[in-house]
C-alpha cells in the first residue's frame, strides 16, 4: 500500500490564518497532480483545536475533496500507551508516535476517535501505481524550475536526516 502525505509541523510560530491560507496552495498543487493528505502536528491541543476551526473556515473555499486534512498534537505524545500494557513494561511506558492512533481528520463525525497512519491510508488511499516519482516530469513537478534565472543552478533536495554534531573539542579555547 502507498501512502503519501504532506506534513505540516507547526511550531506555533506563525498564525493560524497563516497555516489556514497555505491549504489553498495545496489545492493548487492537488488541482495539478493528484490530492494528497496534509498531516499537521500542532504543539498544544488548545492550538490544536483553533486550528481546526481555522482549517474547516479554509476548506470551504478550496474544496475538501482536493485537501484532505488531519490534524495531531505534540501533547498526545506525553500520554501512556494502555494498548502495549500486554507487553514489556518498558514498551507500556511509551508515548504514541506519530503512526499511531493520533490523527484525526478535519471532516471527521463527531465521536469518532483518533486514528492511526494505516487507517488514514485506508480512507485517503494513493492512485495505484502513482506517486510522486511519477510526476517529476509533469508540468506541476517542473513548477519549481519556473523562478530559475538563466545560469542558476537548481540545488539537490537536502538530506532528510539531521547533521551528526562534530565531538566537541575537550581543551578550552582562551
């Protein structure tokens, strides 16, 4: 199974109106390739549920169909995990991530619970044999090339694992 998303990681640094307005640019993106989920993980779950509400405000103008959205909190993460209590009490003590049951879709019914990564892929499921490797070569994927001055270079995407900190030097620089 494929399951492509984009992840919005908020840091409570900007506004909502501000993450509420970058979904009608994931609109446009989705308009055209194909839709794919936005998975935003908020700080707090009072931030969480303002942005919700911002979010829902937002979807109204640029289509529910085109941006599915679900929404999570970093706060969820310092709760206990009962359903591993069957095993080691090591594995009881830790905090959900972010495959587990900790999203929760913007257009969900009331009094349905959190859900996990694999039921997202479920309700929001990828074309079949399409993702986005594919559209490299579309028009939306040479998009980004459109700002490029003549004689610019297009850098390589960056590495998605964080830089190894260098060992810090023991003597004491005077």
């Amino acid at each position: 199974m494929v399951f492509e998303w984009f992840l919005e990681l908020d840091f409570a640094t900007s506004t909502l109106n501000t993450l509420a307005r970058k979904l009608d640019r994931y609109a446009h993106l989705a308009a055209a390739t194909r839709p794919r989920p936005i998975l935003i993980w908020l700080p707090t779950r009072a931030r969480e549920a303002h942005a919700r509400h911002r979010l829902t405000h937002a979807l109204q103008t640029v289509g529910a169909g085109l941006v599915p959205v679900a929404t999570s909190t970093a706060a969820l993460a310092a709760l206990p995990r009962p359903d591993l209590a069957h095993r080691s009490s090591r594995a009881a003590g830790m905090a959900p991530g972010p495959a587990d049951r900790v999203w929760l879709p913007l257009t969900a019914q009331r009094g349905i619970g959190r859900i996990g990564l694999a039921e997202l892929a479920r309700i929001w499921p990828a074309s079949p044999g399409h993702t986005v490797v594919d559209e490299a070569d579309t028009p939306a994927g040479t998009e980004l090339d459109l700002d490029l001055e003549p004689g610019d270079t297009r850098l390589p995407p960056p590495n998605p694992l964080p830089p190894i900190p260098a060992p810090r030097s023991t003597r004491e620089h005077p």
